[in-house]
C-alpha cells in the first residue's frame, strides 16, 4: 500500500523531490526503487514535464529493464495503479506512514550504534530524530517569498509593534515583531532582573489574547521572579502588595494589568538542553520569550570553543524566534571590559566578540558607573540596531533611574516631570 501510495505521489516532479530521499531504499520494495530510479531519469531527460507521460516513460522502462512478457505484464498492472493521483487526505497518509517507517528505521540504526557503543550523545541524537519527524509530519513545502515590494517597504518603515516601558527605547526601534531577537546585558546585579520585569509585564497586555509571555529562569529560584513581576505590573512597595493580598485586590488588579494570571509564565530550566527547552517553548504558545541566562542552556558544548558554543545557542535561539513568531529577548552579562562604562561597547558582550552579535537583531547594554552617588542610575546604549526606524537615532544612550523597590525602570525625563507637579 505504501510503495504504490508513494509512486502515485512521485509521478509528479514537485512531489517526487519532496519525499525521494526521505526513506532509504531498502524500505521500499526492488520494483519501487527501479520506478522511482527511472523517474528520476526521466524528469531529468524531460525538464519542461511537470508530471511523469505514462505514454513516454513506459517504452523507455521497458528498454532499460530487459524483460520477457509476463514480466511486462505484471509491470503493466503497476503502472495503471498509480496512474489515477491520490486525494488530498489519502496522501497525506500516505506520507504520514512514510515518515513514521523513516522514523523506525532510523531509530534502529540509532540503537545499534549505541548497543556498539558508536553513539556518545545518544539523548540529543534521538531528540533530533524526534524533531526531524515532527517537522516531516507538517509536510510544507518550502515556498518563495511573493510578498508585495509595497508591503514590505511599508512594514519597514512603519513603527507599529510591542512597545517599550522605556521610552527612549520606543524612540530608537520600531515596535517589536514575531521574529525579532535581542539581547540585554548588563553587568552582575546591575539590574538585569529588574528591567526584563519592568519590560515584559508592560509587553503581556499588548500581545494576541493567545499569546503568552514565557519567562525561561536558569539563574536563581523562579519563584524570586514572581513577586518582582507583581510589583513591575502595579509600580507597588512591597508592603503595599501586602496589604492590598490581604483585601483580596492584589491578584485582581495584577490580572488587569498583564491580561490574565497566567499571562507570564515563568518556567525554571536549570540543567536542561535546548531540545527540552523547545518542547517548554512548543507547550506555551509564547508572543515574547526571555531567555535568563540563555548562555546557561546545554546541548552547544561540543565545539571546541565557548564562543563557538554561544554562537551555536544565538543562532538556534533566533531560529525559535522565527519558527514560533515570537519576540526572543535572551540576558547576557557584560564583560569585565564595561565594568564602570556608561555606554559599554557591543565587543563587551562576555565570551563574544562577534558570534552573539551577529545572531541578533539589536542589543540593548545597562550600563552603570561605580560612582556610589550614581547607584541606581543606569545608562541604556543599543550598540547594535537592525530596528532603527528611518530618520531616527539608531544608539538613544539615554540615562534612566531603577526603581528596585518597585521593580521599574524609568526615563529620567518622565520622573523630572513628576518631580514638578
């Protein structure tokens, strides 16, 4: 059934390209392999066929395969079985049970290069098989990119998106999109927690109503965050959440203020690779993700350098962005060379000097001087800005205030205005 669904499909050049090659030959019976081997040929002989000509392809079959008539007979009996195509839902069967055989075969191969001891990263190899046939299960197809000139020139140039808390930050980048892939780095405790927390909850009621933001924590204890949220979302002292939990407000108003409770969602990931990463990112129908500390995540350590490693992690990290249509906003650290710089280079990014860089689309550094007069003013420079709006300034260095005891960020422009009511 699956050797005559499978000729029935390949008869048509699109199709044949899409699944020759996705099963090994020795999945499939001698007769199909021949036939899939000469239509090979043939859409080669005949590049301008879009479909296999029975009338064509027979007597040259036949010529290439020396046969006595019976032979021919029980060939001709193939051949007017896979003439008639295949319906819509039929096929797709058809391709489901082939990659379901794929997927067998190579996991018996997998398991006997492990009983042999030929296989050292047995778990990320089949979590990659794994992957592979979920994707071979959607059975797209790779299509060009037909998008109106007009379109894309009116989506560069229009400032629509998730926005900002910080303004300054709105003022230098166009709002952000599915896609989009940032780092924010700072130096250790300098408020890195903080502005994620300031940015997301103010992020969460902007996104679809199905859409979620999903906060991926291998620093300290998740359940740190939490409350930080709840003061980012509502600007309140602790001591005032307290009192407003007491009067049964506090949930009420936090679930106003973000779009639901469960609207940020963070999901401790200590010690785990990126492939159970993805399943948390696929389980969660995320619209922005924060990766904290991505540079924390395993499954990239076999290149021989770190920094080959960290460009690997970007690099996936940024996929996920694109494959999910999410915003990926992933925590680095600065380097000991931004300590005490307002406004610490891109190059200061720690164990990174081009591989984190190019895998994103801006950079957002905190800078912070080691005046003790200064401590909680922070300085925000986008050393790197593929968001930059035409006509604006790409790099704000604007200086802003942390506001810890309530877990914001604010430019300093608002606060001077507040100060003068």
């Amino acid at each position: 059934m699956l050797d005559k669904g499978l000729l029935r499909i390949a008869k048509h050049r699109e199709k044949f390209n899409r699944i020759r090659g996705e099963l090994p030959d020795s999945a499939m019976g001698k007769t199909t392999v021949a036939i899939l081997d000469d239509f090979d040929k043939y859409y080669k002989d005949f590049p301008s066929h879009d479909k296999v000509d029975m009338d064509v392809f027979l007597p040259r079959f036949r010529r290439a395969h020396p046969m006595d008539d019976a032979q021919w007979a029980s060939y001709l009996r193939i051949f007017g079985g896979i003439v008639p195509d295949l319906d819509e839902d039929t096929e797709h069967t058809v391709l489901a049970d082939m990659y379901e055989l794929k997927l067998g075969t190579q996991l018996a191969n997998l398991l006997a290069a492990y009983e042999e001891g030929e296989s050292e990263h047995f778990p990320t190899a089949l979590a990659g098989l794994l992957t592979e046939y979920k994707q071979g299960l959607g059975i797209k197809e790779a299509k060009w990119i037909d998008t109106d000139i007009g379109e894309l020139l009116a989506e560069a140039t229009d400032s629509n998106g998730i926005k900002w808390r910080l303004g300054c930050l709105n003022e230098a980048m166009r709002g952000l999109r599915g896609g989009d892939f940032g780092v924010i780095a700072g130096r250790p405790d300098k408020g890195k927690t903080t502005f994620i927390s300031s940015e997301v909850t103010f992020m969460a009621n902007q996104l679809p109503e199905d859409r979620n933001v999903l906060w991926l924590n291998n620093e300290g204890p998740g359940k740190r965050i939490v409350p930080r949220l709840y003061q980012s979302a509502l600007g309140m002292l602790t001591t005032d959440m307290v009192k407003d939990h007491q009067l049964g407000r506090l949930v009420p108003a936090y679930e106003d203020a973000v779009g639901r409770i469960d609207r940020v969602r963070v999901v401790d990931i200590h010690g785990l690779s990126h492939y159970h990463v993805e399943n948390i990112i696929e389980s969660n129908t995320p619209g922005v993700i924060v990766y904290d500390m991505i540079d924390n995540i395993h499954g990239f350590g076999d290149s021989a350098r770190t920094d080959q490693a960290l460009e690997k992690m970007y690099q996936w990290a940024r996929e996920v962005s694109v494959k999910h249509d999410c915003i990926g906003l992933a925590t680095s650290q600065i380097s000991f060379e931004g300590d005490g710089l307002q406004f610490p280079p891109q190059s200061a990014l720690k164990d990174s000097k081009t591989g984190k860089q190019g895998a994103c689309d801006f950079i957002i550094m905190i800078g912070a001087t080691n005046d003790p007069n200064q401590g909680l003013t922070r300085f925000i420079g986008v050393p790197k800005n593929k968001l930059q709006l035409p006509g604006r300034k790409g790099d704000p260095k604007s200086t802003v205030m942390m506001q810890p005891d309530i877990a914001r960020y604010q430019d300093i422009k608002i606060q001077e205005a507040e100060l003068n009511e």
